[in-house]
C-alpha cells in the first residue's frame, strides 16, 4: 500500500472512531430548557411525573437519595445512572425511592425505562448551597433566607409548607440561579396562630433539570429549615400513617417519612 492511501485509510478510521463516539455522547444528551419551562404547579401538586436526585448535608457529611413519581399507570421500571443498573428501590403509596452514591458538584447520565419508554440525559448535582435561616419563625413577620454557594445552578425553588391539624399549606417560588435570598410575605401564612401549626418547613432546592418526554428530571441539592411547633408530631404523623392517609409535604422532606436515604 502506498503511503498515500495509507494516510487516507488512517484518515477514515479516525473519521468512523469520531462519529463512533459522538454517536454515543448523543445517547446523553445535556438538557437544553429554560427555568421558564419548570413546571412548578405541577411538582407541586404532584401532577407532573418526576425523577428527583437529590444531595444533601448533615453532620455526618454528603448523602444522596432518588425519588420518583410516576403519574400513570406502568407495569415495567428500572433505572441505570452512569450505567450501572440502581437495586433496591423501594416503592411506597406512588413513589419509587433509594439510596445513592453522589457528591455536589458531580456529573452523571441517566436512563429511565418505563414500560420500555426510555429517557436518557445527562445532569450535574449543584454545588453545596449553605443556608442562613431565622432562628424562630414568626408568624405574624415575613420570612427571609438567605445563602451561598459556589455556582448557579439552573434555578432555584424556595419552599415554604406548613402543616396545619388537619391540612397543609403550600407554597414554592421559582428563582434565577443567580439568586441568593428569598423573602416570603407573611400574607401566605395571615391569619395562623401557633396553636394551628404542627411544623414548618423552609428553604431553598438548587436544581439543575431536563423535560424529558413531558417528565421533569431533577438534579438538586436541599437546604431547609425545619420549625416544631408541636411536640406530638412525630406521634401525630404515626397515626396518621397508620390511619392511611398519604403524608404530603415538602420535596423531599415529605418523601423522608416513606423511606430513609442511604447515608
């Protein structure tokens, strides 16, 4: 073979490995959206199917958690995150749930398979958010919060749920990645004196998303604040558990209550 058509054939070898590979990166595609694309009514009234993988921060260090909402009716479920299939998940009154292995900061691919409906993509875990919260919620004040962290992510949901004798108040915001703190008016919560509040919960979810085949897949990181306002609410959740009855809430507080993340 001549050296010039020994060059030509290095030439399209290489050529074939590059579309090879681009071919494979396509399978992941990174989520092109806009936060005005968020469908945050329906995340909140848990309208909208969801895949949320979430980290988090205690004093024991980093944990993260996936949890799932699947809104129509499916017989198949498996997930695989960097190609490794995920055992394990628990399901628990709509929701998939299990603990994971991922750090703030880090990149991972997805593949959700839903009665052979397959959903890949690509997402990054924000940066850890520090949070800087009042002391006491008052009730007849506004709420302010406020925090840090490296980089912006996507966006922001803040996240106000109070919970209430016999039922709960809702509320999330959408905020530009950019964000940095958050007031919430006191006129969301007027009138509530402390004997009507069990708890409240507060914060602030840094996400990075994707709409994928009309279900919103969620990389977040969680900061919150929690207010006990009642002493006997882990045994009034209990009954409530026992009772039948589906335990609402914030994301993911709310989901904590079906399943313990892995730390």
């Amino acid at each position: 073979m001549t050296p010039a058509k020994t060059i030509l054939s290095l030439l399209l070898i290489l050529s074939l490995s590059v579309f090879a590979c681009s071919d494979d990166n396509d399978e992941f595609d990174a989520p092109d959206v806009d936060l005005s694309d968020f469908p945050l009514q329906g995340f909140l009234d848990w309208d909208t199917s969801f895949m949320l993988i979430a980290v988090e921060e205690d004093p024991d260090g980093f944990f993260s958690y996936m949890r799932l909402l699947i809104t129509e009716n499916h017989e198949v479920f498996s997930l695989q995150i960097d190609g490794n299939n995920i055992e394990e998940i628990s399901f628990s009154q709509g929701f998939y749930s299990t603990g994971l292995d991922l750090v703030p900061g880090q990149e991972f691919t997805y593949r959700l398979n839903i009665d052979d409906n397959i959903r890949t993509g690509r997402l990054t875990v924000p940066e850890p958010i520090r949070g800087t919260f009042p002391e006491s919620f008052n009730l007849s004040a506004n709420y302010t919060m406020s925090w840090t962290t490296p980089s912006d992510p996507a966006g922001y949901v803040a996240l106000l749920q109070i919970e209430l004798d016999d039922d709960w108040l809702d509320h999330g915001q959408l905020l530009n990645g950019s964000a940095r703190s958050h007031t919430i008016n006191s006129s969301i919560y007027s009138g509530l004196g402390e004997d009507d509040v069990w708890y409240i919960d507060a914060g602030v979810l840094g996400m990075n998303f994707d709409i994928n085949d009309d279900m919103l897949i969620m990389a977040a990181f969680d900061e919150y604040e929690v207010y006990l306002f009642d002493d006997e609410i882990s045994f009034r959740q209990a009954e409530k558990r026992v009772a039948g009855s589906q335990l609402r809430g914030r994301f993911p507080a709310a989901l904590r209550n079906l399943a313990t993340p892995a730390k």
